[in-house]
C-alpha cells in the first residue's frame, strides 16, 4: 500500500497508535487487571491504578499517558527501523507480490510484522515493568519475557489480522485517496 517514505512513515504512525492503545489496554485490564484490583483493594482496574499512583514501570509510578507515550516512542522506533523492512523482505522471500493475490500477501506480511515486534516489544516491556524492587536477575527476565510473549502472541496477531490492520489500510486509503487514484488511472 504505502509507496514511499513519507506514506510508510504515516502507515506506520497510524499502525502504533492503535497498537499501543490496544497493548495498554489489554495488558492493565485483561492479564493484570484482577491483581492490581486485589493488590489496592478496589473493584474497578482504573481505580486501582489511581490508588497506586500510576503505572508501575520503570520502578516508579507514572500516568498511564505517560506509559502509552513511552511505548508508543519504542513501538514506532522499533516498527520504522526493523518490523516494516524486514517482514516485507521475509514476506517477499515466500510469496512474489506480482503474482500473488494482494490479500495473501499483506496477510503474510502481517504474519511476519507480528512473529517480529511481538517478541521485541515483549522484551522491552520486561525491561520495563521488571519488579526491580526485588533485585535484577537474568532468570526472572526470561521467564517475564517468555511469559509475556506467550499472552501477547495470540493477543497480537488476531488483532493485527482481524481489526488493527484492517482499519489502519481503511484510515490510509482515506487520507491517500487521491495518489491510490492516480496510481490506478481513475
């Protein structure tokens, strides 16, 4: 879809914004959201956040704005310089774009995006939601990371695939509209 720079950037700009709203959310409320309501005593997630001063990350407390920020300045860093150009190229490596259905192809893309920034944005977030307060060990951030991995994977490519990539390419052809006519000859 995209076909320069400028419009990568863009597609990859709208791609993080979602993701990372949606990774936020599912991390506080569906894999840690029964722990933090029975560690502060409350009956509601965001309640529970606010009781303990914020989101735990970085060993401090901060904002939930601030941790989407955060994670969104990694994710797009981390989506510019490696997820895009290599899972185009590990797509291209099975599937020739000319001659393969143009769904088959950004499905395999997808795939590819999801098996590299799962893994890499997983071992970010063990750096930085490790409990540092009980010391740093090699160990524990292993079985963080892998423990991590193992609900952000599911999580990751059904959302990519069935709703997240889907509205991206709709956001994109909209505000392209013009150039992807062009390019058609319409």
């Amino acid at each position: 879809m995209p076909r320069n720079q400028y419009q990568r950037m863009i597609f990859a700009l709208i791609t993080v914004v979602i993701t990372v709203h949606c990774f936020v959310f599912y991390s506080l409320y569906v894999v840690n959201g029964n722990t933090l309501m029975e560690m502060n005593g409350t009956g509601r997630v965001l309640d529970a956040i606010n009781a303990q001063g914020g989101v735990y990350m970085f060993a401090h407390y901060l904002p939930i704005w601030a941790v989407i920020l955060i994670e969104f300045a990694f994710a797009y860093t981390l989506e510019i310089l490696m997820g895009s150009p290599a899972s185009f190229q590990l797509a291209r490596r099975v599937f020739d774009p000319r001659n393969t259905n143009p769904v088959l192809f950004e499905t395999a893309i997808i795939s590819a995006t999801v098996c590299i920034m799962c893994p890499a944005m997983s071992l970010l977030a063990t750096f930085f939601y490790y409990p540092y307060y009980d010391g740093f060990h090699v160990v524990t951030l292993l079985a963080n990371w892998g423990r991590l991995v193992c609900f952000n994977f599911p999580f990751a490519y059904f959302t990519q695939l069935f709703f997240i990539q889907p509205c991206v390419r709709r956001i994109f052809k909209t505000l392209f509209r013009k150039d992807i006519a062009a390019r058609k000859g319409w």
